[in-house]
C-alpha cells in the first residue's frame, strides 16, 4: 500500500458508483478521511458507510451537483466543517456510464445533450477546483486529480460529445497546473481505458467491454481496481514533483 495518505482529507467527487467508489475504498485502505461527494445521495450514504464498516475508516457523505457552482462550495464547507482541511480532489463526477447517452455519431447528437455534457464533464471540473483552492492555497499544498479518458487520445467513433469533453480536461489539467504551481498545489490527470464499471452490466455492455481487448497489449477486461494504484500514486508524496502530466492506464491501447 502506498504510504502517505494516512489521516489526509480527500473528496472524490461521483464516488457513489462504479470506479469512483473504488478510489473511495482505495483511500480509505491507505487510511485516509474519504468525502464521497456524489448526486445521487444514497450512493453516497452507502459508499460511505463501507468505508466506515470495511475499512474501519473515516467517511463523509456529502450530496453534490458539480454542475451548480454554490452546490460545490457547499460540499467544500461541509468537508472543512467535518475535518478542517482539503489535501485531494478527485473530479470523478462525469456524464458516463450511470447516466444514459448517445453514443452515434455526429449527426444524432442532439445540442441540448451536447451542452449538458460540457456542462458537467468541465464545468464542473471547474466549479469543484475553485471551490477546493481557496483551503489549497492557505495551506499551502494540495492536490487535485481530474479524470479523463483514453477516447481522449486516440479518438472514438461515436458519442464525440463525451471524448471532447475528455479532451478538454486535458488541457484544463495543464494550464491549473500552471496556475497554481505556486502555491505547492499538484494538477494531474488519469485517462482511463474502456473500464467495466458498470455495477450490473448487461450482456451488450460485456460485449463492448470485451470488443476493447484485441486494441490491448494486456489482453484482459479493465476493472475499476486496476485505476485504484495510479490514483493513490498521483495523490500521494510520491508524486510531489509532478504536475500537469495525464497518466494513461488503459492496458497498452496509447503509447504516449
């Protein structure tokens, strides 16, 4: 287990389903306090209490709409009102396998939808790294993780609408990093491969899942545990001298 997380405050932000509530169990494997800021506040309620029950940890529940900007300060508030600091921020939240999407192609994307996913794959990026700088800042360190994807670097047929918003984190990633690299504060990225995350996945999704494996040097399915050390890593000491960078972890589909 990576050292250097014990007793460290961290939100992960959709941590009430699929790879988000691996990262909270990860955190709290490696004993830090976890935030599960979620939407759906029953997710949270439950992934928090497995960290409680599980991993003898400490857990807070907090109900989150990244897309509202005085929804994200409040979850900061809440955090600094339960433990009085802010080391990590996961922006985990995104429009992906828990929310429904068109995944054709240019043509069938209706503009609405289009709109709500730039709205909640980077603004709300944007709303939640504003709303955790401030505390980041006074204490002089922190770090903040953003989650994109691997469709980010290769390109995806179909659903251009999610791999654009993945790419804009990208470039979203690099200029933070910029921005606050003076005030000892880390901006990384992870962009995952095609990751069964899906908590009950059907027959059509174990086949798109398993479609991915002939583009992979690891022939095997990605799962949400196999982020889990990449996670830890970027949020850890170990990675105090990095910044800026976005760490594929997809198996060997993109060799940067």
């Amino acid at each position: 287990m990576i050292q250097g997380l014990k007793d460290k405050v961290v939100i992960v932000t959709g941590g009430g389903h699929g790879i988000g509530r691996a990262y909270c169990h990860g955190f709290a494997e490696a004993g830090a306090k976890v935030v599960v800021a979620d939407i759906d506040a029953p997710a949270a309620e439950k992934v928090a209490g497995e960290v409680v029950k599980q991993f003898d940890g400490k857990a807070l529940a907090a109900k989150v709409d990244v897309a509202n900007e005085q929804s994200t300060k409040d979850m900061a508030k809440l955090t600094l009102d339960k433990f009085s600091r802010i080391d990590v921020l996961v922006n985990n939240a995104a429009i992906f396998s828990t929310i429904p999407m068109n995944r054709g192609g240019i043509d069938t994307i209706d503009p609405a939808e289009w709109d709500r996913m730039m709205t909640v794959n980077l603004k709300g990026l944007f709303f939640c790294s504003r709303a955790v700088l401030p505390t980041m800042r006074q204490q002089k360190s922190g770090k903040i993780i953003n989650i994109s994807s691997g469709t980010a670097l290769n390109g995806s047929a179909g659903r251009i609408h999610y791999v654009t918003s993945k790419a804009g984190v990208i470039g979203f990633t690099r200029t933070l990093a910029r921005e606050v690299g003076d005030d000892n504060i880390n901006v990384n990225a992870i962009a995952p491969g095609s990751t069964l995350s899906e908590e009950n996945p059907t027959d059509e999704v174990l086949k798109m899942r398993g479609a991915r494996l002939a583009d992979r040097a690891l022939k095997r399915v990605q799962l949400p545990k196999d982020l889990v050390g990449t996670m830890l890593f970027l949020a850890s000491p170990l990675s105090d001298f990095m910044t800026g960078q976005t760490v594929c972890v997809d198996g060997g589909v993109a060799f940067l």
